[in-house]
C-alpha cells in the first residue's frame, strides 16, 4: 500500500543529485576578470589574441587562473581584485596605443569561480541583478519625434522619385511638420498623382485640399503606419543597445521597453558610469562608397600620398583598401539585412532590401561599375570602419542585394547584425542615471540570506516540534524544494533580485502548507480509527487535491503577475511560479517517498510519530507518543 516501485525512489534520487549539482556553483562566488573584445566591426578576436593576452600578462608577471575565449572575447581569470586593475591596464596600454583610437575593449568582469568539472556540465550560477551586485540604471527617452522626421524625409524622397518615374509633373513636394504637401497646377493630374500614391505608398492618407491653380495633395502617415515606426525604432534602438553592451562584458544586463517611448537599462556589476554612457551614447551611419582601384593608387596611399578624394581604410583580414570619400548611398535607404546563401554557389552570404530610392540609386550604380568593389562603411565618432567590399557582378535592381565571397556563416551574421542594426533608429537622451555600489549589494545579498535562513530554521522547529518524525520529513522535503528551486534558477540562468529573494521566503512559506495539510489530513484519519498505514495512504490520497487546488489558485495570480507586471514585479513573479511548481513536487512526491521509505515496509505498523493525535471529548491521545 505504502511502497513506491524502485523507479520511483530512482526518479527522486536523480533529481535530488541534479539539485544538488545546479544549485552547488552558487557557493562558490565569483573571481574577478577582464575581458578583452572587439572594438571595431572589422577585428576579430580569436585564439591570436587569446596568446597574446597570455604572452603579455605572462610577461608582465601577472599571476593568472586561467584564460579563454568565448563569443563575447578572450576572458582572463585573476585572483584578487588588485590583480585585476593592474592586468587591465596593461592589457589596455598593450592593445589600445593610441586612446583617442580603441581598437579593443578592456573591461572589468566577475566569472563563476565553480570548479572545472561543474562548468563542463553547464553548471552556472545564477546572476544577480543590479540592486545584489551593484551596477548603473538608466532610463533613455527614445526621441520618436526624430524617428517621424527621418521617416517622412525618406518617404518625401520616395515620392519624388515616384512622380518622376509615372510622369507625374508638380509644383513641388514638401514636408510641412508631420504631413508631405504635392503641390498641382491641374486637377486631372492630381487624380493621376492620387492613384498612383494609393498603389505604391499604402501608409499614406491622402487629402485634397486648395482649388484653382493652388491645389494639394496632403499626405499623412495612417495610425497603423504611425505605430509601426514607433515600435520599429524601439526594436532596432534596443538591438544596437544590446550590441553595444556586449563590449562591457556584462554578464546580463537588462534592456527592456517602458511604455511607449523609454527604455530601461540596467548594468549589474559595471561601475564605471562613464564608459557605460559613452557606449550607450554613441552614434553610428552606414555608407556604402566606391572603391579606388585605380592602379598605383593604393601603393601611393600607403606610403603616404593619399590621392584626392580617397581615404584609406582597412577591411577584414587586415588589407588596405582605398575608398572615395563620395558615398553613395547611406544607411537610411536599407530597410533589411539577413544572413542567407548565395542560391548559386551555396556560400554564405547577407542580403539586403533598400527602399524605393535606394533601389533606384543602387540599380544605376551597379550598371555603371561592374567588376567593381563597393566598400560597405560603419562611420562611428567620425571614423568609418569598412564592414565588407564585395565585386559588382552584374546591375542589381528591384531593391535586394547580396553580398557574398569569402565569408563564413558567423561572419555572414555578423555582417548582417551591423548593417541592420548598426545604429539607432532614432536619437536618445538619458533622463535618468542611477549608481549602486557593491558594497550596498552584499548588504542585500547578507540580509536576503539571512531572512530566508531564520524563516527556514523557524518553520524547521516549529513542524518538527508539533509534527515529530513526520515534522522531520517536512522539513526535509522543504529543504529539497529549495534545492530544486535555486538549482532551476541556475539552470535557466535567470536573474536573481532582491524581489527575487522575497519570493523565495515566501515559497517556504507556502511549500509547508503543503506538508501541513498532509499531516493534518493523517490525524484526522487516525482519530477517525484507520489503521497507520491506511491513514498515511489515504492522508496524501485526499490531500493532493486540495494542495492541486490552492496551488494552482496562486499559480494563476503569479501568471498574471508575470504578464502584466514589469521590473522588479516580473522578478517576484519568475521564482513564485517556479517555487510552486518545485513545491507540488517536493511536498507530495519526495515527503511521500520518504514516509514510504521509513514506514512502508513495517507490515504490523501500530502508531506514527506524528505528534498527539486529541480525540473529541478524550484528554489522552490515541496514538503513542512521539518518541515511537
């Protein structure tokens, strides 16, 4: 009756060990670190540099734990905090010579200090948000304004070259505030002006306004238009964010929407405000220029004698290339970039979806420079850095273009991620600007600690005093529930806040009821004359629906939380929902593997040890007392 198969007991044993494993490289802590990135979109870091880190700590005698390469750069481990300034600057006296011109970004860094064999099994601790580690806030005000502006100049162009293209003769087209003003000489060629606007420019509302030799045609962006363009340039201005701080070498930041128009920034672990405010400042243009193969010229211009015109660059793999300073076409006119393959040769490569003018414009340039290079440039703080420069094979028009040749998939994403979201969609202001300190972050971390620790012992005493061995059993499956919760944290990797630790408490909290109700429902069986071993089977039996009940109650309202809440709410939600669902399976299915361990193999089982059992009426108990 009260035995559970061996795959059972096995189930709960392996989950205890995993637990157990996920849960152990939060103990650990962290050491510090520097991470040396890329700088600039056309450096690669890569096991080069990996060796020259090495070779220039070594050198320096800078005792090192242990130095890798990951995606975001070559990360090297130290000992102490004091290690750790010292070998950042002379990482960045090695790397960056000229610091008006950072080729590499040096940045401060805090890496699990798990042992080997415990980050081999992805076993990672959880991170700590900004009010646990400290770190800087900011709250940017996305200027949509400027994001409507950029957006109705690029539309009045369109329209220009609408009207040329369809024969179209006006009297001028131009952008009054938020509204593009066609003026006409003749009514018959606004209607032909109207039907060719409503087919080729759908975001449009069209409006006829003057009369005689005076008439308009008003156009006006449409609602639905008006709020695409808004969400797009939140979407690209967080993407760039995103990229931008991965430089700092954060271990998990947070970018994230605030109403219609802001975005929240938080740094965990970044104190110095200023290189985070230049990163997130900063503003970045593509351009797309010819290249000079003009013979001799790129000889001349590396000894010194740069032709008219021209600017010498270096694109990937380290090869000078000389390009004219006219730019043909800016980032404006690319609406799309996405990594794909060449349908021809099946290499990897990026193809790109201009808007209407810049269709036009790439058509005719391509037809007049095939066997050409164009240099594609990300222009950042006045300096341009050359992306690609892909041969012209042939004229391109119908607005998609691909570049292709030499390129591995990775380095066809990343080509793609820069052209996309290389810089921001619109213009952004920090209003707000907040510092938390470490040490204040330990604080917290010290009193969360200890909050849950006093609550645990607490409710610990308390069941095992009033419950006895059964009060013991619920206090180890309470203890299993918080293993299984920390350890599903740090395998998702989530975000600990201090919200975060307040939801942990109170999913002690709840898990014991769990266990309460069971008790309580085995008293009551015995007072009600079952034998022991009938009381535990039906206790748990009658138990787990009222325990599915109350937990799927407040399930509901922590997914409610979740969806609706933000911030800090969003933080408290995550671990309630995850300390309910670790709470069901630790209360019924481990406090009952458990009991069944201790008691289910006594076939003559005469009492439990599960406190005094009063009957009504009777001041003797009727089970023996808790020391059986």
């Amino acid at each position: 009756m009260n035995r559970y198969p061996l795959w059972k007991y096995a189930v709960v044993a392996i989950s205890l060990l995993i637990g157990l494993i996920y849960t152990l490289p939060n103990f650990f802590g962290e050491s510090p670190a520097v991470q040396v990135s890329s700088g600039k979109p056309t450096l690669k870091v890569d096991t080069k540099t990996l060796e020259r880190v090495e070779s220039t700590l070594k050198t320096a005698g800078v005792d090192v734990n242990g130095a890798f390469l990951d995606t975001n750069g070559v990360k090297v481990r130290l000992k102490n905090t004091d290690t750790q300034l010292k070998a950042k600057d002379i990482l960045e006296k090695q790397f960056n010579p000229d610091p008006s011109d950072p080729q590499y970004v040096v940045a401060l860094n805090l890496l699990s200090a798990s042992p080997q064999w415990l980050t081999s099994l992805h076993a990672l601790p959880m991170y700590l948000g900004l009010d646990l580690r400290g770190g800087v806030h900011f709250l940017l005000q996305v200027d949509m304004k400027g994001a409507m502006t950029k957006r109705l100049d690029s539309i009045s162009a369109d329209l220009r070259t609408l009207m040329r293209d369809k024969n179209v003769r006006h009297a001028g087209i131009n952008r009054e505030g938020d509204r593009i003003v066609i003026r006409f000489r003749d009514e018959e060629t606004r209607t032909k002006a109207r039907a060719a606007l409503e087919d080729a420019q759908p975001e449009l509302q069209l409006a006829d306004q003057g009369e005689g030799n005076d008439l308009r045609l008003v156009s006006t962006l449409k609602p639905i238009a008006l709020k695409k363009i808004q969400e797009s340039a939140i979407k690209q201005n967080m993407g760039t964010l995103h990229n931008r701080i991965n430089e700092l070498g954060v271990a998990e930041p947070v970018i994230a929407q605030q109403g219609a128009d802001r975005i929240v920034v938080q740094l965990p672990g970044v104190q110095d405000t200023a290189k985070a405010k230049d990163i997130l400042g900063r503003t970045a243009t593509l351009e797309i220029r010819m290249v000079d193969d003009t013979p001799g010229a790129l000889e001349a211009a590396m000894a010194g004698q740069v032709p008219f015109g021209t600017e010498l660059y270096v694109e990937r793999g380290g090869r000078p290339l000389l390009v004219k300073k006219q730019v043909v076409l800016t980032g404006d006119r690319l609406t799309d970039a996405q990594p794909g393959f060449d349908s021809q040769t099946q290499e990897a490569a990026v193809h790109l979806n201009l808007d209407s003018t810049g269709s036009r414009i790439f058509r005719d340039i391509t037809r007049e420079n095939v066997g050409k290079r164009m240099a594609i440039l990300l222009i950042e703080k006045g300096k341009g850095e050359v992306v690609t420069a892909p041969v012209i094979r042939t004229e391109i028009g119908g607005g998609r273009v691909q570049i292709s040749g030499s390129m591995t998939t990775a380095e066809a994403n990343d080509t793609a991620l820069l052209l996309r979201a290389g810089s921001l969609a619109a213009p952004m202001e920090i209003i707000e600007e907040r510092t938390i300190g470490p040490s204040l972050g330990a604080d917290n971390i010290n009193k969360g600690f200890h909050s849950t620790l006093w609550g645990f012992a607490g409710i610990a005493l308390f069941m095992t005093v009033y419950y006895v061995m059964f009060g013991l059993i619920s206090v180890i499956a309470l203890a299993s529930n918080l293993l299984f919760l920390v350890a599903l944290l740090s395998l998702l990797q989530a975000t600990l806040t201090l919200p975060g630790i307040a939801a942990i408490a109170l999913a002690l909290g709840m898990a014991i009821d769990s266990n309460v109700l069971i008790n309580e429902r085995i008293r009551e069986e015995l007072r009600g004359g079952s034998t022991p071993q009938a009381a535990i089977h039906t206790g748990y039996d009658r138990a787990f629906d009222t325990i599915l009940d109350s937990n799927v109650t407040t399930l509901i309202v922590g997914l409610m939380l979740l969806i609706f809440g933000s911030g800090p709410v969003r933080g408290f939600a995550v671990v309630h929902c995850l300390g309910i669902l670790t709470s069901l399976f630790s209360a019924v299915v481990v406090s009952r593997a458990l009991v069944n361990l201790i008691y289910g193999r006594r076939r003559k089982l005469e009492s439990l040890a599960i406190g005094q059992i009063w009957k009504p009426g009777n001041t003797a108990s009727s089970s023996a007392p808790a020391s059986k």
